[in-house]
C-alpha cells in the first residue's frame, strides 16, 4: 500500500474529515504508540498503519483492502 492509497482508503472507509482526525487523533498501540500520522512520518509501512487502524475501528475483514488495492493473493 502506498501512502497516497492509504489516505484513499482512510477517506472511503471514515469519510475525509473523520479519516483525518482518527490519523491525527488516534494512538495506535499496534505500532509503537504512536498517532497514524506520526507512525507514516517515522516511516511505518501504511499498510501496517491502515491494519492497526482497522483492527482498532472494528472494520470488517473484507473491507480492510481500501481503495484501490488488489485482493489478497490466496
């Protein structure tokens, strides 16, 4: 996932303004307690920060592949 995908995905799964707080607002234990924004900044893989964000906002498992992003190969 590359950054720009990441914030797709964020702005489709939340919304564009509720994406962006959760990305300012939100510590994620998952990647070292950090904010997302903080976590992309110190260059933890979006990818990983999306995950923890889902995982921490329940999202469903199939909709965990955000916005232009290919199905998982199985």
């Amino acid at each position: 996932m590359r950054l720009s995908e990441f914030w797709l995905a964020m702005a489709d799964e939340f919304g564009e303004a509720y994406g962006r707080v959760l990305a300012h607002d939100v510590v994620l234990a998952a990647v070292g307690g950090l904010t997302a924004e903080q976590a992309l900044s110190s260059g933890v893989p979006p990818r990983q920060v999306w995950l923890a964000l889902c995982d921490l906002q329940d999202v469903p498992l199939n909709r965990r592949y955000g916005v232009g992003q290919r199905e998982p190969k199985k």
